[in-house]
C-alpha cells in the first residue's frame, strides 16, 4: 500500500509560524508535525519565507504568516489550470468520439486529425490526451460508455495459455525463411498472411487474409473447420484479387492446410508456413485478429455470419487509418497499388465526410 498524503491543515501551519517566530529549524518543525522536512520546506518557501539571518545579504527578513499562507492555498485550489484540450463542450471532443465510436484507437484518431487538419494545430490532440479525457471522466454510466468506445476496455489483460501445441504436423512443408526477401521486408504488395479465427468450441471458423504491405484484411466465410472448407472459402476470397496481388501466403501448421498445394494451383501463389509455436512470424495476422475480435468474439458461433456482414467488417478496418501507413486507410494504400485511384479517392472522400458530422 502507499502512503496517503494530504495537504497541510491551518492548525500545522499555524504551528509552523509559532515555531519559526522562535527560530526553530525546519527539521523541528517537521519532527513536531510528523511531517517530511521537505514538506515544511516547500511551505516556507512558497509563501516567501526569508530567514533573519539573509539581511546581511540585503534582503529584509520576512516573517510566515499562516493567515496568509492559508487564504494562498485556498485560492490555488481553486484555480483552474490549463483549461482541458478535450472538453466536452468543445467541438473537437465531438469529432475525437465520433471517430472513436466508429472504432478508430486513440492513436488513429490523433493521426486522422493531424493528417486531414496538418495547419490548424487547434485541432491536434494526442493519443495520451485522448485517454486522458476518458479516464478523467467521473466514475459512473458516462465512463463506462467512454472506455467501452476502447477496443480493450478490460482493467488487465489475460495471459495467453502456454499448453502444449495439439495440432498435427506435415513434413517437408515449404518454410517461410525460403519466402522471397521483398515479402520479408514489405516492400511491395501481394505478399499475404492467413490464418483460421475460430469460433465457439472451435467447430466454426472465418478465414482471415492480410496483405502484408498495405494491411488490406479480407474475410472469408468457411462452412466448418476442415481442410476442404479452407480451400473452398480461400479460394472464393482471392478470387476476385488482381492476379499481380497474389505472390505468396504466408500460414501456420494448422491442419486446415492440408490441401495448401491444391490452393496454391488453384490461386496461383505460393504458400509457405511459419514455425511451430512461433506466432511473431506473421504478427501482422496475429494483430488482425486482436482487431477482428471486437466484431467476432470468442465464444461465438461464427457461422451465423453472412459473407456481406464479414465483407463489412472487413470495410471497416480496411477504411480505419493506420499508423504504419502513416495514418492513410489500407483500402486507399491497396486499391493504389491496383491501379484504382478513384476508389482509393472514394476512401479519402467517405473520411472527410465523416469527420464533417
């Protein structure tokens, strides 16, 4: 537990002047109050104290007076500080929630504004400012209703379970240190993650693509959990991809892979595998999925999603600033790249539009 401090009260300060008159130490003083010296210290010095003794320097000694020290603390506590950044009277609290509620994190949201607003520094609010406003709120229904806005709203994180890896293992599965360096350093697109986000009880499951260079997420619907129910709901989803954005896809041992070389024809990219109990080699997936899991608890049954519901998930993140694509949305990174610049504008177009509501 720590120690609880409070403020000094009139009868202590009124001590304090009796005991200076007397020319006691600020160390005996302290020992009489049960306070810190430094306490007593920063008392005398705030109300301008000056010993008798400094008149040799020319400086007239000044006595404490704890009348004077008292209506100087009272007035401090009322005096209000820097008037808050994120007031909710102000219109840029107003555009900070509305882009929260649209679930953009507090760091998206003060690089949305920097980028849209780049000369009115009225409008720059920091992330760290943005937590601040909600946390500061009063305890009660406002403050639920501000830090459920948060995608981890929880008040501590649960570790992740260290059993043992149950799932089967293939032999002589292409690795990912054989996939080509330009797909290592993100330098361009086409270079895929997947991975199988499971539901309730682990029988139904979505199919999660993330293209590595522009963070553009496809979801694909999956009719159960096997090895041909991945090679069907994959196949539907890069289907309509540019065959110039398909180069690799990057997966983990899972046994719904089994038929990657039938996927790998059929798509026509190839698939490598990352290491076992080795999730950091597809971290971009791996964050996806923490993302995806605000629309798609655990502990739910997947398999009452539509594909139009999923695309529309997916339309989200893929229209939510990224602070690696130094805070431009995937789907304008990603439809650039396909040689679509007017959908790439439709993007920035539907943003600003929003930060005008």
């Amino acid at each position: 537990m720590g120690k609880c401090y409070t403020q000094l009260g009139a009868e202590e300060r009124g001590v304090i002047m009796a005991m200076k008159s007397h020319g006691q130490s600020g160390r005996a003083i302290a020992r009489a109050l049960g306070r810190a010296s430094s306490s007593v210290v920063r008392e005398l010095h705030r109300n301008g104290y000056r010993d008798p003794r400094s008149a040799h320097m020319g400086r007239p000694p000044l006595p404490y007076d704890a009348w004077r020290a008292s209506g100087r603390a009272q007035r401090l506590q009322r005096k209000p500080r820097v008037r808050r950044k994120l007031h909710p009277s102000l219109p840029l609290w107003q555009r900070v929630r509305t882009l929260l509620a649209q679930g953009f994190s507090p760091h998206q949201v003060a690089g949305t504004l920097k980028r849209l607003y780049p000369d009115q520094p009225a409008w720059h609010v920091s992330h760290e400012t943005i937590y601040t406003a909600i946390y500061a709120a009063p305890r009660g229904a406002l403050r639920q209703e501000l830090v459920a806005l948060l995608r981890q709203h929880k008040c501590a994180r649960r570790p992740r379970g260290q059993g043992a890896n149950r799932r089967g293992q293939f032999a002589d599965l292409p690795s990912i240190h054989a996939r080509p360096p330009e797909a290592q350093a993100r330098l361009v697109p086409g270079h895929w993650e997947g991975d199988f986000l499971k539901g309730r009880r682990n029988r139904s499951a979505v199919g999660v693509l993330v293209d590595r260079r522009t963070l553009f997420v496809i979801l694909a619907r999956m009719e159960g959990c096997s090895a041909h129910a991945a090679l069907d709901g994959f196949g539907k989803a890069l289907a309509p991809v540019p065959p110039q954005m398909r180069k690799t896809l990057t997966y983990d041992q899972g046994k719904e892979m089994a038929l990657y070389r039938t996927l790998s024809e059929q798509a026509g990219l190839s698939i490598y595998f990352a290491d076992p109990r080795s999730p950091w080699q597809r971290g971009i997936c791996e964050n996806t999925n923490g993302l995806l899991r605000q629309y798609l608890p655990k502990g739910t049954d997947l398999s009452v999603f539509t594909q139009e519901q999923l695309d529309a998930i997916a339309w989200r993140l893929n229209t939510r600033p990224r602070k690696t694509l130094d805070f431009h949305c995937p789907a304008e990174v990603f439809f650039h790249y396909c040689g679509k610049p007017d959908i790439a504008q439709q993007v920035t177009d539907e943003l600003l539009k929003l930060m005008q509501l």
